[in-house]
C-alpha cells in the first residue's frame, strides 16, 4: 500500500480496498511502534533457559526481581503464555521407605 501510495493518492487507493482512513492509519502506526515487552521477553526467556526449563512464572519473577527489574508477576505470566514457556515438573523419586 505504502508503494502505490507514492504513486496514487492514498484516498484513491483506501477506497479500491474498501478500508477507512482511520484503520489504515491505526494499522500504520502499530506496525511502527513494535513490541513494548520484547526487553522483558528477551529477559524472560533467558531465565528460563538458565534454569533449564523448570522456574514457573513465579520463580521467573522472583529472580528477575533480584536481577533488579520490577515487573508484575502478572505480566510475567502473560508473556510466558505468549511464548509457550511452560516449567516442566520435576520426576517424583520413589517411596523408598516401604520394604518390599
């Protein structure tokens, strides 16, 4: 659209599509602005690693806390749902107290 629209007046163009100006516009400027978390998912993410896949949303935030970022535990848990990060749980060890 951004292409033709050098060549065409953008009115022209919005009305062929069938979108109203404030839609194009709106759309514009989300696709300018970019992601606002990525810092925290890049964050995030790296923790996640760092513990091989096992601290939750609630260790995640704890230790981004102690790295000195303040983030919502709420926000963390968003964004781990985005990214698929899910903590896996660990393996239960076998009763060894009852002889056989």
């Amino acid at each position: 659209m951004q292409e033709l629209g050098q060549q065409y007046p953008i009115t022209h163009l919005l009305k062929i599509a069938g979108l109203a100006r404030s839609t194009y516009y709106y759309q514009l400027g989300v696709l300018r602005a970019g992601d606002k978390d990525a810092e925290l998912k890049a964050m995030i993410k790296a923790e996640f690693e760092r513990h091989k896949g096992r601290y939750g949303y609630r260790r995640i935030t704890a230790a981004l806390r102690q790295l000195g970022k303040h983030v919502n535990h709420k926000a963390v848990q968003r964004l781990m749902g985005e990214m698929e990060l899910k903590a896996l749980s660990g393996e239960r060890n076998a009763d060894s107290s009852q002889a056989e």
